[in-house]
C-alpha cells in the first residue's frame, strides 16, 4: 500500500498552520499565508512538493470546492431574496459583463497600438475576455469566515460569489461562439447552438444539486444525530462533485444548489451548516497550500504587457460593473463603492475556462491565453484576500483589528 499521499497530506497541514500564523502576526488573512507557504514548499521555489505530488493531491482541491460551494449556497436563501430584491442578480450580470467588455476593448486597444489588429487577434481577444468574468469564491468565503464579517456588503458578496459562476459560464459560452464563427471553425453547428451549451450545462449543475439537495433535506429528518448528519453532506457532497464531473457540469454550481436549496427547505440547516464549518477547517487549508504550490512563478516572464493588461483592466471591469450594478438596483453605497474590490480572486473556474480556450485557439494562442490566465491567477490571489479584507473593513462590516 502506497501511502506517500499520507506524507504530502501531513506537509500540508503543518505549512498551513505555520504560515497562517505568520499571516495572523503580519495582519494577513490566513488564505494569504496558506497560499504563500504553498508557493514556497511547491516545484516553484523550494521543490519539497513535485509537480507530480501536486497533481497527486487533486481529489483534495475537488471535496474542498465542493464544501466551500455547499456553504456559499447555504447563504442564497429566498426570505433574503425577498427582502432585497433582484439586486445581487442584476449586480452579478453588470460586475461579469464589463469585466468582458473592459478587458476584450483595451485587449483591442494594446493590438492597435502595437500594429497587430487582426481577425486572429479580435479572436484571440474574444476568448480572453470572456475569462476575466470568472470569481473564484473559496478565497471570499475564508475571509468572510475569518473575520466573522457582517452586514448588506458581506451579505450581497456572497450572493453576487454565488451567481458569477453561472453569469461567468454564460458569457463564456457566448464569446467562444463568436469567436468560433469568426474563425469559421464552428463546421454545420448553428452559433445559436454553441451559446446554448453554456446553459445547458448551467441546467444539468443545477438540477443534479437541486436533486441532492432535496434528498438531503428529507434524509436530515431521518437521521437526526449530529455525527449521521455531517455524513449525510459528505455523502452527498461526493456525489454532486462525481456526478457533474461525469456529465460535463460544473461542481460548483451543482454544490450550490445542494446548498441553497438544503437551507431553504431544512429547518436544520443552520445546524449542519455548523457542523460542516467545524470539520472542514483542514481540508480548506490543504486546498489553498495546494493551490499556492500549483502557482508557478515561470509563467511571469512569458506573458509580457498583455498579461499586464488583463491582470489590470480586468480588476477596473469589475469594479466598474459593481459599482453600476449596485446604482442601477439602488444599493447602499458602501456597496456601489466597496463590492468591486472584493471580487478581484480568481483561480480554477477561469483556469478550466483557459483549458477550453486552448481547443478554440491554435496552439501558441491557447498556450499564450493559459500563461495569461495562470500569471493572473497568481497575482489575484495573493493580494485578493488582503484587499477583500480591507474593503470589507473600510466597510465596517469586520473589526479595525483581528
């Protein structure tokens, strides 16, 4: 029996508890000491962890995602929803369509300037823009978590983390389409065809963690001990994860949906969401040292000044589309002035995004969008915690001091 994953899992956890005391001493969010210690101990630096111990450790990154979207869909109850209105929908459509729109015109911008505005380059643009919608919520929620935030920012946070997923796939699908039909490599398949994929697949994550979610609200009143509880969502965390891994979905949605609609059918949700907050702590931490030694410092120097652009114009087009979101429903205006600098994280949805990217594209396109994509990524979560921290505080929503 090989259990070196055993070794790895051990390395893991103690840099996580090292560095989030380093980062709890330097007034850091832990996820930001877990990342650093995970870039440290990883291929890119010291080396204690091999690329391939890394892409050995991957079931971890999946449960871990599967709870962190359990427990942001336990906060998309409806009586919220009644009480606010459309208004993280709307902020969610607005925060993800200018992210595309800014980053896809000044992508435009950088070719004309440059003398390289082409078909192939407006594709190329395309395709990296509809990227710049995804938000990874794993590293919103352990600062939300962390400093026990509360009030209308940490409330529409959470919604708005919730829904870009589905907002993000969306344009995603649509800009893909586009860019297909401009390359002509869409063979006899109508582009009305291509941008409905995205929502079937929206539909197909949606209805599988409808169903478990129900399921685990009827199995709740069956097994009523805290132990057979916390079980119950394992199991059927495992199995919305499996499940849409096998059809094409996306987990994270499907894991939402198990959670938004377990707390709006089950009176017991705020127990079991008590439960799953006590016994997830190591695996989070395993997920995010893992994600920092999947960071690869190499990537830096093979992007050049569109990499800048993107890493940039991404940020100003989610901070402008929340800030018109937030005017356009009426928001208060700590949220119209703080909502966008929170949504700056962004790792595994928009890296599966620029696997995808590389089947539209030729290969040294697709290989230049993925450097793009993984250089940003290493940027935004190193510093997306810090600031989501510190807008979160501007906000008065957690303590000057934690």
């Amino acid at each position: 029996m090989n259990l070196q994953v055993l070794f790895y899992a051990g390395i893991l956890l103690i840099t996580g508890l090292l560095f989030g005391k380093l980062a709890k001493l330097a007034h850091l969010p832990n996820v930001t000491g877990y990342l650093v210690g995970g870039l440290l101990i990883g291929p890119s630096v010291l080396g204690i962890l091999s690329e391939n111990a890394v892409s050995s450790m991957g079931l971890v990154s999946n449960i871990a995602l599967g709870f962190i979207a359990f427990s942001i869909g336990n906060e998309l109850k409806f009586s919220y929803f009644k009480k606010v209105g459309t208004g993280p929908i709307v902020i969610a459509v607005f925060e993800s369509m200018l992210a595309v729109l800014v980053v896809f015109a000044a992508t435009l911008v950088y070719f004309g300037i440059v003398g390289q505005f082409n078909l192939t380059n407006i594709r190329f643009a395309l395709v990296l823009a509809a990227i710049a919608a995804a938000t990874a919520p794993a590293a919103t929620l352990m600062v939300v978590r962390q400093y026990r935030a509360k009030g209308p920012l940490t409330n529409t946070l959470m919604s708005v983390v919730a829904i870009d997923d589905g907002t993000a796939i969306m344009f995603f699908g649509i800009c893909v389409a586009i860019s297909n039909a401009l390359g002509n490599v869409s063979g006899n398949r109508p582009i009305i065809l291509q941008i409905l994929e995205p929502l079937w697949e929206i539909v197909l994550s949606l209805g599988i963690g409808a169903a478990f979610g129900l399921l685990l609200t009827l199995a709740c009143k069956w097994w009523t001990g805290r132990g057979n509880r916390i079980s119950l969502v394992t199991a059927f965390v495992f199995l919305t994860v499996f499940l849409t891994d096998r059809f094409g979905g996306s987990a994270l949605l499907a894991c939402m949906a198990l959670g938004g609609l377990f707390a709006n059918l089950s009176s017991k949700y705020e127990e079991v969401n008590g439960l799953v907050y006590f016994v997830t702590p190591p695996i989070f931490m395993m997920f995010f040292v893992l994600s920092g030694a999947d960071l690869k410092l190499s990537v830096l120097g093979a992007v050049g000044l569109i990499g800048l652009v993107y890493v940039l114009f991404r940020v100003v087009g989610k901070w402008l589309g929340a800030w018109l979101g937030s005017r356009v429903t009426h928001a208060e205006q700590k949220i119209s002035r703080y909502l966008g600098w929170t949504l700056i994280p962004q790792a595994g949805v928009a890296i599966g995004l620029s696997l995808i990217a590389s089947q539209v594209l030729d290969a040294d396109m697709g290989a230049k969008i993925r450097a793009i994509i993984l250089t940003a990524t290493l940027v935004y979560e190193l510093v997306g915690p810090l600031i989501t921290k510190t807008a979160l505080q501007k906000a008065g929503e957690i303590a000057a001091e934690s």
